[in-house]
C-alpha cells in the first residue's frame, strides 16, 4: 500500500465519522423541530437563529453535567458500554458508497470507505456486535431494572435482526451481489423499492426496532417500564447511548438509501459524479424524517405484542419475500424480463395477508376481553 | 509478507490471551466477554487468510447471536459468580488428564505432518469468496448442509415444544 492510498483512506474515513457526527448533532435538532411542527408548537428556537445552535449547547451542557457510577456497579463494563454502543454505530457506514470515481486534484478517488465483496454481511456484523452495548450497559449497572430493560431491548435487537437479515437477503437476489457499489449499479434503471415495496417496509421496521425506535421505543417507557439499560447513565455516558442512537439512525437510512432507493444515483450523476453525496443527502434526509413521523405519529407498541409481531410476522413475512423474490427472478431468467414484475404483485399480497393477520390477532384480543 | 507474519503474532498473543482470561476469570459474564474478543480475533485471522466472508460469519454468527444468548442465559440465571469452592471434585484431575492427551495428539500432528501440507502458507483466495462457499454448499456439500439444517429445525422446533404453553393449547 503506497503513502497516499493511505492518507486518501485515513482523510475517507475522518471525513465520514466528522459528517456522522456533525448529522448526529443536527439530527437532534431536526428531530425536535419535525416533531414540534408535527404537534403544532415551535420547538428549540432560543440559541441561534431559528435554534441551530441548540445542539452546541445541549453538548456543553452534557459535558458540564456530573458523571454518576453507582457504586456497585462493575466499573470497567460500565464503562466500556456506551463507548461498545457508539463505535459500530459509526463503523457500520464505512462500506457505504457515498458517490462514484471522483477526480480531486489529478487522483482518482472512489466516495466509499471500503468496498468490499462482502458488504452486507459486514453490515449484519457489525449490527450484531451493536447488541453488546444495551446487553452490558444494563448488566453493569448492577440494578435490576437497568438489567431487565437491557435484556428487554436485547431480546427485541435480536429478534428483529432476523427479519433484517432475510430482508437483506431479497436485496442480495436481485443485485446478484453483496457488494454495495455493485447493489447501487444495479438499481441504475429502476430502484430496488419498486421491485420489492414490502421488502423495503419490512427493512424499515426491523430498523427502527433495531435502533429501539419509533414504536419500539422500549428504553424511553420511563412511565411504565423504568427506561431501561440506560437508567444508571448520566452526563457523557448517557449521551454517547444518545449519540449512538442518532448516528445510527443516520447510518442506517444511507443504508435504506443504498439498498432500496438507487444509493448516490440520481439524475446527471454519471457526468457530474459530485452529485452522488448530494443525492444520498437528499435520500438520507427524507427517510429521517420517515422516522421521525412514525415516532410523532404511533403509540409505543406493548412488549409482548412486539415480540409476536417480530416473529409471527415479520420473520415469516421476510421468508416469504426472499421465495417470492427468487421465484421472480428464476421466471424472468426462463421467461423474460416482463416475469419480475411478479415479484412486486406477490410481496404486496404477502404484505396484506400478513396486516390481515395482524388485525385478525387484533380482533381475537379484543373479544377475549 | 513480514507485515502478515507481525499482523500474526500480535493476534495469535491476543487469542491466546483472551482464551486463557476466558478460563481464569472468577466472573462468568467477563468469561463470556474474553470468548467475545476470542472469535473476534479468529475472525481477523480469517481476514488474513483471505477469507472475508468466513470472518464476517463468524462475527455475525458466534460473536454476535450465540455469545448474546449465552450473556442473556449468564444474566438471567443470575449465576454470574462462580462458588469458591469447586463443586466437582473429579474435574480438575480429568481436565489435567484430557489437556495433556490433546497436546500429546497435537504434538504428534505436527510433528508428522507437517510436510504434508497441513500448515500451508497460500491463502484460500478461490475458495474464500462468497460464490466460492455458496456453489461449494449447493453441489459438493448439499447433503450435509441439507441434514445441518434439518438437525438446526429439529432442535428449533424441540426449543418451542420445550417452553411452550401448555395451558392454552392443551396438546403440546
């Protein structure tokens, strides 16, 4: 590896844990400005013109505050997991592709950190290793609520990476390949979303239970579950699990954004191949918001209902898709390309057998009472 | 190749280290922590032998489901701390015993075989690719891939029967 391949990688990777970072700060304010619009209030407008230095001084506020480890607790552990939370969420992004081959000053340099033949599944790995943080963080604190909340969200983590890996799986079918670039390139004609529409809502649900978001906001239940992991947390260590949660809330919607909506590629970005990170912006940007509407709009679902949904219907729904997903293309390889469309025909009735489903539980419940 | 080969040693002194903090820790959930770091490292050696996707399986895999069911099985039996005082008194003898009979055989192994290219020094580059497994799984390998996944739906299903409600169904 010569000199400057490994500046341009080192530069890579600053620059993206910089740009994640900086999105972490300003996605908090983004977050509770949308919501605050949602449910017709102002949200933070003091600190700044229009509130866009309120992330400046939540960080120095949290910085100031006083760091609390209670005193039984197993220090080291609880040390170490906000920072085991944080670093996959940061990791998780480096085999993103962010745009094309650009040209700065003579050199050819690809927008992505590591474009490796295996990128998907890296992105599984790392998701996994993630789990580590919540399950410790509770454990460490040596308190029983701290450590059922994190059993709690655990179990819920790895419950829905099922359904996420398996939605993987779909995407992997279609492109033929596991490498992100080669996933973006295939999607050069038509957005994978297209193809596959349940397969991405499935991906985006499993995400948010896999962020313990939105509905499945188990560790923000301090009214009836007592929070969770994070409840012996204060000051830095508290927003380091914070700051995790929202870096990869960023993380994971450039991933939705690779995966199901064409990645950097947008009109004109073969000539003006600058435009990639431009476009993944404006992608990133929209499904934040996704998410941040479901928070505003849906109750927080009740634990056992979650964990039913997560494997009575997500993970048979996902099965599906990936059959489905493999007969459409084993049809148009035989018959012709026009047998794809099979495959958005079948996973939308798959997608309404399984809200079918759901309302049928619904209904039983109803009655039992 | 001298950057592999000290890539190696300070990962082989980690795995080696790791394994041996899994063995002495007094507390079950620091053990479980130390075999974490464990796979991770093998995982890193898979990457040097140029099979990436053999490693990121087992960081996914072992690193990151089994040892988190084991964690939630440590935690929630709350058996965390081990007694002082060893409950079986025939084990530490056996394990003496079996320890040595393993490296008598892996001394033998080595020893003999060498030569014949048990340690090799060419990375798997053709056969650590992602097509590589999978067409290896799908034609050579089928049969036993079929019967691992029948045994993984049979111990599946045998896990629900196990802990399922009884009260309800009334048939399980």
């Amino acid at each position: 590896m010569d000199s400057a391949l490994f500046w341009e990688m080192v530069i890579k990777a600053l620059i993206l844990i910089l740009v994640l970072l900086t999105g972490f700060a300003y996605l908090t304010y983004y977050e509770r400005r949308g919501l605050a619009r949602i449910q017709s209030r102002v949200g933070p407008n003091r600190a700044g013109p229009a509130g866009l230095l309120q992330p400046v001084a939540d960080a120095v506020k949290l910085i100031f505050k006083e760091e609390f480890i209670p005193g039984k607790a197993y220090k080291l552990v609880f040390i170490l997991a906000p920072i085991i939370t944080v670093v996959p969420a940061i990791l998780i992004t480096a085999t993103v592709p962010w745009g094309g081959v650009v040209n700065i000053g003579g050199r050819e340099v690809m927008l992505s950190i590591a474009d490796v033949n295996v990128g998907v599944l890296y992105i599984m790995s790392v998701a996994s290793i993630a789990v580590y943080g919540v399950v410790l963080g509770g454990w460490a604190s040596n308190n029983k609520y701290a450590m059922m909340g994190g059993l709690r969200s655990t179990a819920q983590m790895v419950s829905y990476e099922l359904a996420l890996g398996l939605s993987f799986v779909g995407v992997i079918l279609l492109a033929n390949s596991m490498r992100m670039s080669e996933i973006v390139e295939a999607q050069r004609n038509l957005w994978f979303v297209v193809i596959q529409p349940v397969g991405a809502i499935v991906f985006f649900f499993a995400t948010l239970a896999e962020l313990n978001r939105g509905p499945f906001d188990m560790p923000e239940a301090e009214q009836e579950l007592s929070a969770g992991y994070n409840v012996e947390y204060s000051g830095m260590k508290f927003a380091l699990f914070f700051m995790a949660e929202y870096t990869k809330m960023v993380s994971i919607s450039a991933i939705i954004a690779t995966l199901f909506f064409g990645g950097f590629r947008g009109p004109w970005v073969d000539a003006v191949p600058g435009l990639g990170p431009l476009y993944m912006f404006i992608k990133i940007f929209l499904i934040l918001f996704l998410m941040i509407w479901v928070r505003a709009s849906w109750p927080r679902i009740r634990y056992d209902r979650l964990m039913d949904f997560g494997w009575k219907i997500m993970l048979p729904l996902s099965l599906a898709l990936v059959f489905i997903s493999a007969i459409g293309i084993l049809f148009a390889e035989l018959y012709g390309d026009m047998w794809m469309w099979l495959v958005p025909i079948l996973s939308i009735v798959a997608g309404a057998i399984a809200v079918h489903t759901i309302n049928l539980s619904l209904r039983r419940k109803a009655n039992a009472r | 190749m001298t950057t592999d080969l000290i890539l190696f040693l300070i990962l082989a002194a980690v795995a080696i280290a790791t394994a041996v903090g899994m063995l002495l820790s007094r507390n079950a959930v620091y053990s479980a922590l130390f075999l974490v770091l464990n796979f991770t490292t093998v995982a890193v050696f898979y990457l040097l032998l140029g099979a990436p996707f053999i490693a990121i399986t087992q960081v996914t895999v072992y690193a990151g489901a089994i040892m988190v069911l084991f964690l939630f099985v440590i935690m929630l039996l709350g058996s965390e701390k081990l007694p002082e005082r060893t409950v079986l008194p025939w084990q530490k003898p056996t394990a003496v015993f079996l320890a040595f009979v393993l490296m008598v055989e892996g001394a033998y192994l080595i020893f003999t075989q060498t030569a014949s290219g048990i340690i090799t020094n060419n990375p798997v580059e053709s056969t650590g690719s992602p097509q590589a497994i999978g067409e290896l799984l799908f034609s050579e390998y089928l049969l036993p891939f079929e019967v691992t996944s029948i045994l993984l739906l049979v111990a599946m299903v045998g896990a629900i029967v196990l802990t399922g409600d009884r009260k309800k169904g009334g048939q399980s």
